[in-house]
C-alpha cells in the first residue's frame, strides 16, 4: 500500500515538473519571439540599397539618409521642434516627387479625407480642378456654376501665386490645401493666360463645392437662326432638332442622369447630338465605360491599361448602343481631361464621331490609390491608357478634328463659337 502511494506521488511529482517545464518553455519562446519582433519588424528587400558602407555593389547607401537625419535633429535651428513622423511624411513626399510624375502624389491620413471628399463630389473651395502642366500649376477646368466659373477663370490659366505664395515646386494636394479654406473667406490667386500681357489677381469667395453632372437642352435650327430652347419649353415638331448634352463629370451620379437624357432623345425625334466634354475633369473610368455603351457596339474596345510590365488589361463597350446612328460631334478644350479625354477618343476611333474646339489637358496615365500601414495613402501612376486606334494620350492631348478658338472679345459678346461650329458641322452631316 506504502508501495503503491510512493509511485502515485513520484508520478504527481514528475507531472508537476513537466507541466513546470512546458510553462518555462512557453514563456521562453514568447520573450524571444517578442524580443526578436522587436529588434526585427517586417522586412522589405529594397534592391540596389544598403545601410552599411562595406557594400560596394549598391547603387544608394541608404546610411546617408540616417545622417541626414541625424544632422537634422542635432542641429537644425528647429530640429527639435520637428516630430519624428513630419520627417518621415517630409522623406516619403521627397521620395515621390523625386519620380518626376504630378499625378503620384502621398496623402498623409489628414489629407486622404479630402482627397475621398473630391471624388465623392462635395467639398468646400472655389469648384476648379487643378493639375501641373509642364512643370506649371494650372486650372485643369472650372466646374460650373462654382466661384471660380464666376471669377472668370479658365482651363489652361497659369497659377502664379495663392495669396501671396508663390506656386513654384508646389505639387497638387499643397496647392489644395492652401486654396481651401472657410465657407465664405476669400481667396487671392494671381492668374497668367495666354491673351493676357501681365498677370492679373483675383479675388474668389469660397463655397460649398456640389460637382454638377450634366446639363442638356434642345437646339432648334429655324429661318432666325440657331437658338437654344430649354428642355422644359414645348418643342415645335418641325426642323431639325439637336441635343445639346453638356457632361461636367464622370461621377457616380452619371449613369442615371444620362439614363435619363437619352431616353428623352430616343423619344423626342432628335436628329443630332452635340456631346459638350469642355471642362470635364473626368472622373470613374467605369463611368466612361458606361457612357461609351450608349454609342458602341458591345465588344468594341473603349481603351487599354497598359502597364510597365508589358501586360494590359482591355475595357470594352457593354451597352445597348442605343445613340449609335444619330449623328453625334463633340466639343473638347483644355479642360477635357482623362475620362473626357478616353470616351472622345473611342468615339472618334470606332464611330469617325468629329472633335471640335482645342486641344484637350493630356492626361494619359492610370492612377491607383494605395493604402500605407498608418493609413496614409500614395495615388500611384501605374498604366498608361492607350485608345482604341494605337494612340496613346500624351501631354499634349488629343488634337481636334476642326479647331476653333473662344476669344476674349467673344467672351464679351457671350458668343460660343465652338457651339457654333459643332452645330454647323452635325447639320451638314445630318443632310
């Protein structure tokens, strides 16, 4: 019986020890997968880099940077006042620009909110979008019916100064922050365009920014004349009659108000249509991709990603090409940009439609917005878009079929001249 007890305590024993020696075991690994976690965070390989200077085969020593820092917190006259992770955001902005690309821009998380405002279409500021045009901060396009559209400002205006600081090395998202501001409070830009001899300053009272999406009236050819009748207004069923669809943006709210217009051209006997993209930024390129199946055929190709490792990717018309056999031209200017810039370019490719006004803005490229660990974000340019015959949409922008100015004096007088033109042109082809 003693026998018996003296075993079960050696095993209760031996149990303990063990069971003492897997804790001991447990709490071991755990301090040195910590410590090692610690001392070794995530690692990425950058190629051509090296931290130490032994390694003579490295195209950069990545060393220099921590001297730099170093010097700078030492012994800059603010280095102590500049937090670690201003450096680091001021290091990772450095980097981007260093790519040479206005369209790759870092969003710290303060900045990635506004950036998600402007595509969502509601902001405050002076309604234009705003872009870098050969190393030049410039109005991309004035949106309608905003503080910027009533200040006179054009697609293609040079940006010198915002109230007061020069706009020199300043990218985009900078230049953003600086122009808004309170609803309200007023805004100093000094302006250069082309007709002008000097530049000239004005004064814009920000506001709420709503992106309008479209606006479309009839036009009526009579024995008078051209005139422009509001779509409200009862329409004679005699003459030609031509859609004026004015697109202002790519945005979510697109689909269903051109849904909307087309159903009123396929049952109001249109004979033609003037699409107006003039200062249309551009926006979702699936909107673009949606707009497009009005006119093309299902399988025709509306544009190409191609990307830096040769694959592409190719994004074809999916719709009823219900707009498809009435004659159709389109008014492009500067301010016709990307989205703008793909749907004209497949029109023209695949259905001859004919461009009228100015060159467009020239943004060809494929922006990607990618998400960092703290949550700020770069807009990364990733593709270029290539058109459906070859082309790809370079800096300069699509050239129109048949170009033609607005003056400074036709401004005065109200008169579109491209208007004009498209009209002129669609009734010649309508016959």
């Amino acid at each position: 019986m003693h026998f018996l007890k003296r075993i079960q305590n050696k095993i209760s024993v031996s149990y303990l020890l063990f069971l003492t020696l897997i804790i001991l075991v447990g709490i071991a690994a755990f301090y040195f997968g910590y410590k090692n976690g610690q001392d070794f965070p995530k690692v990425i390989t950058v190629e051509n880099v090296c931290n130490i200077e032994s390694n003579q085969t490295a195209q950069a020593n990545f060393g220099v940077f921590w001297e730099a820092w170093d010097l700078l917190k030492k012994e800059h006259l603010k280095g102590d006042q500049a937090t670690d992770k201003d450096l680091v955001y001021g290091a990772i902005s450095g980097l981007v620009n260093s790519l040479g690309d206005p369209n790759t821009n870092f969003l710290p998380p303060e900045d990635s909110k506004k950036f998600e405002e402007d595509v969502n279409g509601s902001f405050g500021g002076i309604g234009a979008e705003i872009g870098i045009k050969n190393n030049q901060l410039v109005i991309v396009a004035p949106l309608e019916g905003t503080p910027a559209e009533k200040a006179g400002l054009k697609a293609g205006d040079k940006i010198l100064t915002i109230d007061g600081k020069s706009t020199e090395k300043l990218d985009v998202n900078e230049a953003v922050k600086i122009i808004r501001g309170g609803v309200g409070k007023e805004v100093i830009l000094s302006i250069f365009r082309e007709a002008w001899t000097a530049p000239k300053e004005i004064k814009i009272i920000r506001a709420i920014i709503e992106i309008p999406t479209l606006k479309w009236n009839y036009i009526e050819k009579d024995t008078k004349g051209i005139t422009e009748k509001e779509s409200k207004d009862i329409i004679e069923q005699s003459g030609k009659k031509i859609a004026h669809l004015q697109l202002y943006s790519f945005n979510q709210n697109a689909p269903v108000v051109f849904y909307k217009a087309a159903l009123m051209i396929l049952f109001g006997n249109i004979d033609g249509i003037v699409l107006d993209l003039r200062n249309n930024p551009g926006g979702y390129l699936e909107i673009a991709n949606n707009l497009a199946g009005w006119f093309l055929d299902k399988g025709d190709i509306i544009v190409k990603e191609k990307f830096r490792s040769g694959d592409e990717v190719v994004f074809r018309a999916n719709g009823n090409s219900a707009l498809k056999d009435i004659p159709t031209v389109i008014l492009v200017n500067k301010g016709s940009a990307s989205a703008s810039e793909i749907l004209a370019g497949a029109l023209r490719a695949h259905l001859k439609t004919k461009l009228i006004g100015t060159n467009t803005f020239g943004k060809g490229t494929v922006q990607e917005l990618k998400s960092l660990s703290d949550n700020s974000k770069i807009k990364l340019t990733i593709a270029n878009w290539e058109l459906p015959d070859g082309s790809i949409i370079s800096e300069e922008g699509i050239k129109p079929d048949i170009e033609v100015d607005i003056s400074e004096e036709d401004v005065k007088q109200k008169r579109d001249t491209q208007l004009e033109k498209a009209i002129e042109v669609l009734i010649s082809e309508m016959k």
